[in-house]
C-alpha cells in the first residue's frame, strides 16, 4: 500500500471525529431553552450576537431580544454602516425589555437618530445607559423621556457639550451616575437634577464645567461615594463655582485636580475614606490653597486620608492660608494618614499642623520617602511640640522609596526619636537602591544605630 494513503487515513478519520464533536456542540445548544439561549448571546459583542442568526432555523430572530445591546461607531469611514446597523438593529427588536445599552459615536448631523435611538432604550425600559457622544454641528438635546426613567438604575454620559435639561427631571431607581465633559450652565435645572435622585449611591464627575453658575447643591440621602476629577484645561469659567456636597450616608470622597471650583463637605457624618490629589501652578496658588483649606475643613470626621504632599505644601506657601492654619478642623477620628506622589519634607508648617490636628493618628504613610529641608537636617527641635498621637496612638509608620541619603536619615532619626509608643517602622528601599547590596547593607546599619523612643519599636528594612 502506498505511504501516503496510510498518513491521511488517520487525518481523514481525526478531521470527521472534530466534526462530530462540533455537530454535537451544535445539537446541544439547538437544544438549550431560549432564556439560557439569549443570555449566551448577550456575552457576545452585537454584532457577533446577530450573526449567529445563520447557525439554523430557530436561531435566526433569537438575536431580537438580547437583553445587551453594544453599539460603537468612531470611524468615519464606516459612518453609513455603522448608522444602517443601528437603525436595523432597534427597527427589528422585538418588545422585549433592554438591560444595558452601550452608544459610542460621533453625533455630526446626526442629532434625530441618535436621539431616537436613546428615546427606544428607554422606552424598553433600560436599566444601565452607557452613553459617549462626540463632535456636534449642532445644539443637542437629550431625550426627556431620558430624566423621568423609572427603570434606570446606572447612567454614564460622556458628552462634551452643554446639558440641556427639561422642565421635569426624576431618576426614582437611579443608583449610579457618571458625567464626563458635561458643562452645566443653568442653576435652577443643575439644582433640580442634583437634587432628584433619592436612591443615588456613587457619583462621578470628571472634567465637568460649572460656567455661569455662582453656588450648586448635590445632596443625595443614600449618597455613599463620591468622585471628582477636574483638568484646569477643560474649564470654561475661570471663577469657578462652589459646589456644596450633603450626604448623610456619604463614607468615601475623591477629588483630583487643580481645583478649577470651591468644594464644601458638610452634613457628612459617615464619612470614612478621603483623598486628594491636587496639584497647582504659581499663578493661581492662593486661590487653590484655600479651596484647598476648605475642602479639608469638610474632613474631620474621617478615619483614612491620602493627599498629594505638594497640595499640602501648598497650605504653607499661600499667605492667605497661613492665617487660616490655626483653625484647621480636629481631625478626631483619624487613624490612617498617607502622603502620595511626592517626597515629603517633615519640616512642612502645614505637615506639622495636620499632625497636631490628629490625636487618634495610628499609621502614617510616605509613599514616595520622606526628606528634610537643609536647614533643618540636625535640627532636633522640628517636633516641637510633639504631636498628641506620637506620644499615645501613633504604633506603625512606612517609609517607601527609600534611597539612603543624609536628609531621609534625619528625617527617619527624629521620627523614631519622637515616636514613644511606635510599634514598628517599615522602610522599603527604592528600584536603584535595590541593587547595590553593599549600601544596602551600610544603610542598614545605620538605621539600626538609631536611638528610639519606643523601647519595642521594630524596624523593618524591605528590598
């Protein structure tokens, strides 16, 4: 027999058992009921959901009624394709309702359809809207049917543009809201928006324009977080606008930016976690660093904070905000403090007067190391007076980044020394430290050497 009639009897025979394998996966999902059916459909991307609509008989309208709907049209070249698929795609659903819709597009003249296509989301009653839409020719306006739906329950809106609100604004289920490159102009609506939603959880707001608006309220019951990010580049009012933040249940609060608008944190009692991460420029420092002050004012009840350490510099280098130092809020229930981003200096006014200011302090965090002005490199006075909780509460401090200079040493020194009922101090060496082994070692050394307030401190060197 020929050798090559023996190689492909057995390609022959492997190739018809993978085929009976695929027919028989075929067959048993044939079989499947419809609802399993339409949920394996709706981990599908749409348009892969609807091709499926070949596989047989039974499949063929199945694809009508998937509960997700993925729609994402960014390139103009296929601009016609992508807004025939759409318009097919909701002229041929069924009444079914639609769990998730997802629109990613360019608006341009387009204004009706896109619209229209909201408008059909809602009318199935959508639960989570996930919206971005880009490049207008013309003034938009969403839906009102969009404000008063019943069934939502998460709203993204990426649309750089001004929101035009209706007379009539009701999110009854609406848990989670995120606008992105929203500008709102009129204070009433803005109100009326912020102040109708009574079941809102998390709130996001990036890169959002206040222009024309002087004082706006958010105030949710069931508030329980709320983030903020702003670029000074994306402002359109160079006043800026006080936003006044209420939320009794409110336990989580994240700003970061440059402060392009005046934040206030009251009627807060919940609140736990905060963080800020500001950063500044020389023209605008006293302006920032008291809405930074303020914004702070807001936070005294909280237990964990992060800030940047160049914002809390900031606090000492603005004049106004000197004076306003010694009234910084108590921070009575504070047992987490992290300082991100930069080195921080231990001799920073505002740094000294924070710790002051924290009597139930805990831990603390240098996550970028920590240094000392040359100054004040021997000078064993910085701590004067110890804060409150170096003396009674402060048990774990971590130094990260650590490099082995003379100024972190000192800086590392008068903390151990300050420190009476330190439980441990943990230093992680920087990426470059790591590899040299020989000053690891010296470095090591030394930090041992130190002298200790605390007689069961232990210090912990991490490579």
């Amino acid at each position: 027999m020929d050798e090559s009639g023996l190689t492909q009897q057995p390609k022959k025979q492997k190739l018809n058992e993978e085929r009976d394998v695929v027919d028989r996966n075929i067959k048993c999902l044939r079989n499947l009921p419809e609802e399993i059916l339409r949920y394996i459909l709706s981990l599908l991307p749409t348009k892969d959901a609807i091709r499926t609509s070949v596989l047989c008989k039974r499949w063929e309208y199945l694809w009508t009624s998937i509960p997700n709907l993925n729609f994402s049209g960014l390139k103009p070249d296929k601009r016609k394709q992508f807004m025939n698929f759409v318009e097919r795609v909701l002229l041929l659903r069924d009444s079914s309702d639609i769990k998730t819709f997802t629109l990613y597009c360019d608006v341009l003249g387009d204004a009706s359809h896109v619209s229209a296509w909201i408008s059909a989301a809602v009318r199935r009653n959508v639960q989570q809207l996930y919206i971005g839409l880009y490049n207008f020719r013309k003034p938009f306006s969403l839906p009102h049917s969009l404000f008063t739906c019943m069934t939502l329950t998460e709203l993204e809106l990426a649309m750089p543009c001004i929101l035009k609100l209706p007379p009539t604004i009701c999110f009854t289920n609406l848990k989670t809201l995120n606008f992105s490159y929203v500008t709102f102009t009129k204070e009433h609506s803005t109100e009326k928006l912020f102040s109708g939603l009574p079941v809102l959880e998390e709130l996001e707001l990036e890169n959002c324009n206040w222009v024309n608006l002087k004082v706006v309220s958010i105030s949710a019951p069931k508030l329980l977080s709320i983030r903020i990010v702003e670029d000074w580049e994306n402002q359109n009012d160079e006043n800026g606008c006080q936003v006044m933040i209420s939320g009794v249940s409110l336990n989580y609060f994240h700003y970061s930016g440059e402060f392009c608008n005046e934040y206030h944190v009251h009627n807060s009692p919940s609140l736990v976690e905060a963080s800020v991460l500001a950063s500044w420029y020389n023209e605008r420092k006293r302006q920032i660093a008291h809405r930074m002050y303020m914004l702070l004012t807001g936070f005294s009840g909280v237990k964990e904070l992060t800030l940047v350490f160049c914002a809390v510099e900031l606090l000492t280098y603005a004049v106004e905000v000197v004076e306003l130092l010694p009234h910084m809020p108590i921070f009575k229930n504070l047992e987490y403090l992290e300082f991100d981003e930069l080195v921080v200096n231990l001799d920073s006014v505002a740094l000294l007067k924070i710790l002051q200011k924290s009597p139930c302090l805990k831990t603390m965090v240098f996550s970028e190391g920590i240094s000392l002005s040359s100054d004040y490199e021997r000078n064993d006075r910085i701590l004067d007076p110890v804060p409150p909780c170096f003396l009674s509460q402060l048990n774990c401090i971590k130094v990260y980044d650590y490099e082995g200079d003379e100024e972190e040493l000192s800086a590392v020194k008068i903390l151990l020394k300050n420190a009476v009922v330190l439980d441990k101090m943990v230093i992680t060496c920087s990426h470059p430290f790591a590899k040299d082994l020989e000053k690891q070692k010296k470095v090591h050394e030394q930090l041992l050497k130190l002298p200790r307030g605390s007689k069961h401190c232990e210090l912990v060197f991490l490579i």
